[in-house]
C-alpha cells in the first residue's frame, strides 16, 4: 500500500478499510525505524542515544533491535 493509498483509506467510513491502512502505518513505521536504528548503530550511536530518540529505555532499544 502506498503512502497516498493508505492516506485515503485512513479517512474511510468502512472500519474494515480504515483498520487495513492502520495496519500498514504500522508496518511501514516498524521498516523505519529498524533501518534508522540499523543507521544509526553504524554510525556508532550507543544504545541509550536510540532509547532516547525513540522515547524508549536502552535496554528496550537493545531489546528489539539488537542481535
């Protein structure tokens, strides 16, 4: 779904078709972040910096993103 697409959806009437975008909203934030935090781990961030970016903890940052 593309970004035009799910802004459409979003202001539907039909739950089902609302419910869907949000979904892919979703999907597409997770894709961002993992690749920003995958950034910013190679350009020598420290788990604490991405915790505070991301208004998380750093060992919730680690948690999700780390290998």
């Amino acid at each position: 779904m593309e970004t035009r697409d799910i802004s459409e959806r979003l202001r539907s009437h039909d739950p089902a078709v609302g419910l869907r975008a949000v979904g892919a909203l979703h999907r597409l934030a997770e894709q961002v972040e993992a690749a920003s935090v995958a950034r910013a781990r190679e350009q020598g961030w420290s788990w604490e910096q991405i915790g505070d970016a991301l208004g998380v903890s750093r060992q919730s940052a680690h948690t999700k993103h780390g290998k």
